[in-house]
C-alpha cells in the first residue's frame, strides 16, 4: 500500500503541473519530505496526509480511495473496509462507508490513542460537514476556535472553514464514528 500510496501522490502533483518545489510552497512541506514521500521512503503521518489532502481538495479517505483505486459496492464488508493507521499519533482510522461519486456522504470509525493531539491547519474541503459521534472515552476538540469537551454518547455536528484539533485527556482511548458530507 505503501508504493500506491507513493505513487498517487506524485500523479496528484503532476495532474496540476506542480514541480516539488511548488507543491512544497502551496503545502508548506518540505521538498525533501514530497520527494522521499514520493518515493515510498517514508510513510506520511496524518498530519502531512491532511495538509496535501487540503491542497488538492481531497478528503482522507477518498485519497486512500484513489490509492486502491477499488470500486464501491452497496454491501461493503468488513474485511474490504480500508485501515489506515498513524502508529506515530496512535490514530487509526477504518473507512467503513467509503466515498462513492453516486451518494452524499461517508462513515469512519476512528480511535485515538489516549493523551494523542492531532492537528490540522486547515480542512480539505472548506465547509466539509461533520456529525461526530463519540462512542467511547473523551475527546477535546477546537473546530475554528470554539472549544468542545465530549463524553461517551455525544455528537458533535459542525462544519470546517479553518484550523481544527483533538486531544483524547485521560487514560482511555476515544472511539468514534465520523460521518462526512
């Protein structure tokens, strides 16, 4: 996966006619990190991930759908459901309903490691309708600094324009399922 991953990458950048050096510039990577990237010398983390994903316009999930370049089907079966995994953040997030050009939305089921932060600067799709809902432990969000403390049954329902953050406090992990519009 490591090498589709690599490779999609570098056919994103080529599709716009970018050079490392201007995609650097417009993502505020380093030219070194795109090109080892590219190369499948490193694996991104969810914060690299996220950054290319907002300049391309792109969610998570439907680049990794452009990675497997599978087809949906109206049955998606556990094991066909794709698992990405930051083991650096202790992020994992499994696309349970993924992305399909003929419905709305998606579903991912994530887990955060407890005392994990992740940040991003900015949404991949500004305007990216959330409804989160956490199943178990506690999650610390920032949605475009307003602050939100959510327990096991909450749903947090908000649209991104700007920079966003979660931070699992205490012992437990957070489990929650993520639906995107």
């Amino acid at each position: 996966m490591e090498q589709q991953l690599a490779e999609r990458l570098r056919a994103l950048r080529q599709q716009q006619g970018w050079t490392l050096d201007q995609l650097a510039g417009h993502s505020g990577i380093s030219r070194a990190t795109l090109s080892r990237m590219e190369k499948a010398e490193v694996s991104p983390t969810t914060a690299v991930l996220a950054k290319l994903c907002a300049v391309y316009h792109l969610t998570l999930t439907q680049l990794m759908m452009l990675v497997e370049a599978g087809q949906t089907q109206a049955l998606v079966r556990r094991e066909q459901q794709a698992v990405w995994r930051d083991e650096s953040l202790g992020f994992t997030r499994q696309s349970v309903s993924p992305p399909d050009p003929h419905l709305g939305c998606e579903v991912l089921a994530c887990t955060l490691r407890a005392g994990a932060r992740i940040h991003y600067q900015q949404p991949s799709r500004p305007g990216l309708e959330h409804h989160l809902v956490l199943q178990q432990g506690q999650l610390a969000l920032c949605i475009d600094d307003t602050a939100y403390q959510l327990q096991a049954g909450d749903c947090l329902r908000y649209k991104t324009f700007g920079a966003s953050s979660f931070h699992v406090p205490g012992n437990g992990d957070a489990h929650y399922l993520l639906v995107l519009l």
